[in-house]
C-alpha cells in the first residue's frame, strides 16, 4: 500500500498508474474482439433480405438446358445457309413445301432397274445423309420414260426447290421446268460437290417432259444409251447434255416428293 499524498490535490502515483493499467488492459481486449469478430463476418451467412433469399447469378444448367456439350444439333442450323438446306418439316405431298433436290455421290450404270430401281437408289443416298433433314425425307428420281415422264410422277410445288447445303435452284415447280436453273443442282445428299464425274442419268427434258433414248426404261441392254445431264450447268443442258452407252456409269438427280 503506498501512503496517502500529504498535498491537498496531489495524486496518488500508484493508484494512478493502476487504473491507468486497466484502462489499457480493457482498450486491448476490446481491439481483441473487435479484430475476431471482423476476421469471421466473412464467413457468417448474410441475413436474406426481407421477402426472402437474395436473387443469384444464373449459372449454366439452371434454366434447364444442358451444359455446352460442343456438340452441334443438325436439326437446327446456325447459318442461313444451313436453314437453306432445309430445315424444318419433311414434305408429305402437299404443294406448299420447300423441297430440297440434290445429286447423288454415287454413281450407276443405265440399267437401274426402272424408275422403280432409280427412286429406289435416291431413297439409299437420302438414308445414308448425314444430315437429319435428308434422312427423314422421301425422295424421288428425276427420271423418265416414254410413258412416264418426270413431270408426271412429281409434285407441282408452289415454293422455291432449294439445294442440300444452301441455295435456291427454282422457285416452284414451273419455274424448275422453264428451261433454266437459278443454280446448277452440284450437292449431294450430304450438302458436298461432287468428288468427280458431273454427268447424270435423265431421260428428261428442260421442260419435265421424256426425252428418249432411255436405257430401255433403264433397264439396260447391250448397245443401248441414255440421255444425261449435267451437274456444271443451268440451261436446259442440266437435264438434258447428250448421249451415252447404258454402260456407263453416271449420278442421279433426286428431288423431295
């Protein structure tokens, strides 16, 4: 115990010192708590705001789509072009379709089978397309003869005939017959150019109609030849180039019923 100050006024130097001492001792505590305190705000949970939780980022997946799996889905494609190619509906018949038209890559010779074995072998190129608007679609060869022309056995569409791949050749059914094309029919039933050979077994004429000779009904035979067309060109000479043994072998032009 120190002794009491005999100066009116004067302080008391260890009573003093000791308050001094617990001044300091509780300004550091209270620096203690408020430093801990700080440190852990960040990982306590925010109080949602009042009508509930606080709205968050969407990430992906959330509205119920899937994650970009980098695959492309050739049911809707991205370019005009792609749309060109056909995307939507398969035609069934009705007039007021876009019908897409393209050359098959593979090639036969003249005895195809008739027109049966022609429409037969548009249908296996259409079957084995990459692409799914191909492959759900019927089509039907560009192909005559004497007694059964190719603008008897298709339909007259009244909306544009468009290439596999992107581009309008005609745009309807009577503008496909005028004897000029607004674009050579060169894509395949995968939206590709011919690889080589660009000659295509017809039997037809610019106009739809038969233009003999024709393979006897292609059905072929020794000596016997066949009108053919060509791919490279969009005057009549598309449908109707020249003549050649049924022996050949050449592509053939396929159009969407």
């Amino acid at each position: 115990m120190g002794r009491a100050c005999p100066v009116p006024g004067c302080y008391n130097w260890s009573t003093l010192r000791a308050r001094e001492i617990s001044r300091w001792a509780l300004s550091c505590a209270a620096a203690i708590a408020l430093a801990r305190c700080s440190s852990c705000a960040g990982d306590a949970p925010l109080a949602p705001p009042e009508g509930g939780a606080p709205d968050a980022a969407p990430s992906p997946g959330d509205s119920g789509a899937p994650l970009d799996s980098g695959v492309v889905d050739s049911t809707f494609p991205a370019s005009d072009a792609a749309r060109d190619a056909g995307a939507g509906v398969p035609c069934t018949g009705q007039p007021d379709c876009e019908r897409l038209v393209f050359v098959t890559s593979a090639r036969y010779p003249g005895a195809l089978g008739g027109i049966v074995g022609a429409d037969a072998r548009c249908a296996d190129a259409a079957k084995a397309s990459k692409l799914d608007r191909v492959q759900g679609a019927s089509f039907v060869a560009w192909i005559s003869i004497d007694n059964n022309a190719a603008t008897t056995r298709l339909v007259h569409g009244t909306a544009r005939y468009v290439l596999v791949g992107g581009g309008t050749i005609a745009n309807d059914f009577v503008d496909l017959v005028d004897g000029t094309l607004a674009a050579p029919i060169d894509r395949d039933e995968n939206g590709g150019p011919l690889s080589s050979n660009t000659t295509v077994w017809t039997g037809t004429a610019a106009s739809g109609g038969s233009n003999a000779p024709d393979c006897q009904g292609w059905m072929g035979g020794v000596g016997q030849s066949g009108t053919f067309g060509d791919t490279l060109e969009k005057g009549a000479k598309w449908t109707a180039s020249a003549v050649a043994l049924c022996t050949e072998q050449k592509h053939l032009y396929c159009v969407e019923k």
